[in-house]
C-alpha cells in the first residue's frame, strides 16, 4: 500500500469534485471562484480528470502548469485519482510521477496512485483524516476509442492480491473511488446496452471489475464500519446509506463541501 502523508498544510475546507473530463477552465472559472478564499482548501477529484489527452507530456506539464496557477491563486489543493478516462502511467508510472513531483511548477496538483492512504490535516479535527483511494473503472464505449492516445488497456480497477489487502488500515474517514461495489447506485446496465451489443467483451470485463472492486470493499468494511464513499464514472447524482457508510455518487463538475463527524 502506497502512503502519502500531507502534513506541511492545514487544511480548513474539504471539498470533493466529480469528473471534469479534462475541462480545467469550468473548474478555473466557475467552480473555485465559489469556494472561501481566504483559507486553506483540499479538493478530492474522483477521477476522469483527464489527463493523457494531449499529444505529448510535455503538452501535458503545460495544461497541468496553467491550472496549477489558477489553484494556487485560490489557495486550493487538488488531490486526484485515475478515472478510465485518464492515462494510468500519470499515476502508477515512476517516470511520469517523478516529471510531476520535480516539476516545482506543479504543487499544488497531486495524482494519487492505486491502493494509497492520504493522510490530511483539516482545521478543528483532532486526529487526521484518512482517505482510502483507488483508481480505475471500464470505459464502456472503448469500442469507440483509440489505444494508447484516447482509451488505455490497464484502465480497470487493479486486482489487489491479499496481502495488499489485508494492509487496509481501521480509522478510515473517506474512500475515494471512480466506480462502484456491489449493490450500490447503478445497480442495472440501463443506457450501455448498444455498447454490450457493440463489444462482446464488456460484460464480462464489467462483472471482473464489480468483483475486484467489492472485494476491496469487504476488506474496509471488515476493520471500518463508519465512512463516507464518494465516487463519480456514472454521470448522475445520488445518496444512499447502508447502517453509518455512506455512499454518495457526483455528477460531472459537482463540487461538495465533505462535512466529517468530531
């Protein structure tokens, strides 16, 4: 398990944000003008950031360069997971991560890798707050897309062996996911069934990943009982409660303030 502690800031706000699509100047423009602006702000992105679209890193490093401006103009923090419309090697390859990490022009934007613990301090809570984060969801209309430039073969959710499972800690405030497990919000296939006919393959990738996501899941829920799991990929809003989890899915550029328990 990948461990990133955030302990040089003091966050007073939480937000998180569903996907972008790679639209920065609707997230510049429109949502971080609306957050407080004298304090310290964390903004956990649930994925399809997107991220790998341009044509080449550098292209890239330049997008991610003029966003960054206009976070750090807001006094905000943008901490990210992988959606599947976003190049995995952003956040699980060493050499791209270390171009974002020696690149001092690009602080205040943070690509989570797979199967990490972010650790944040937050004004007015005594003890950190643990966001549990995994990366990764089928892109349904891949069909459609081209290898390696607008859709990416390891975009699934990874198949965590045991042991990396088992290293899931207690205490967890927050998991942040792209999709789904299973029995919560979609539970149906309604809207994808042109692509199920399109692809022979996606529904079998489909139930593989509801698998490896669920078994995830069952691994938190048997040392957290209580949590707040915000996911995006399904372009729609809901809330649901199964005992003290909450499972909250956001729309495209729906930004919320995280309100955690004293």
């Amino acid at each position: 398990m990948n461990v990133i502690i955030e302990n040089d800031k003091v966050f007073d706000y939480l937000f998180v944000v569903g996907d972008t699509h790679g639209n920065n100047k609707q997230l510049a423009s429109h949502l971080l003008p609306n957050l407080p602006q004298e304090s310290k702000k964390a903004i956990l992105h649930v994925g399809d950031f997107g991220v790998g679209f341009c044509r080449t890193v550098d292209g890239e490093l330049e997008q991610l360069y003029m966003l960054n401006r206009r976070l750090m103009k807001h006094n905000v923090t943008l901490f990210v997971i992988r959606g599947n419309h976003d190049n995995v090697s952003w956040f699980n390859n060493p050499a791209y991560m270390d171009r974002m990490i020696n690149s001092e022009m690009i602080e205040n934007i943070v690509f989570i890798p797979d199967h990490t613990l972010l650790t944040l301090e937050l004004e007015g809570k005594e003890k950190p707050v643990k966001i549990y984060c995994l990366g990764g969801a089928v892109s349904v209309d891949r069909t459609n897309r081209v290898p390696s430039k607008t859709y990416w073969w390891n975009e699934m959710v990874p198949d965590l062996p045991q042991q990396e499972l088992d290293k899931i800690p207690k205490g967890i405030d927050i998991v942040l996911t792209h999709t789904r497990p299973q029995g919560v919000f979609p539970i149906d296939k309604n809207g994808i069934e042109h692509w199920l006919l399109r692809d022979m393959g996606l529904d079998y990738d489909l139930g593989v990943e509801l698998g490896r996501i669920t078994k995830v899941f069952d691994a938190i829920n048997k040392k957290n009982t209580c949590y707040t799991h915000y996911y995006g990929h399904f372009h729609m809003s809901n809330v649901e409660h199964f005992g003290d989890i909450k499972h909250q899915l956001l729309n495209i550029d729906e930004l919320i303030e995280v309100r955690l328990k004293q």
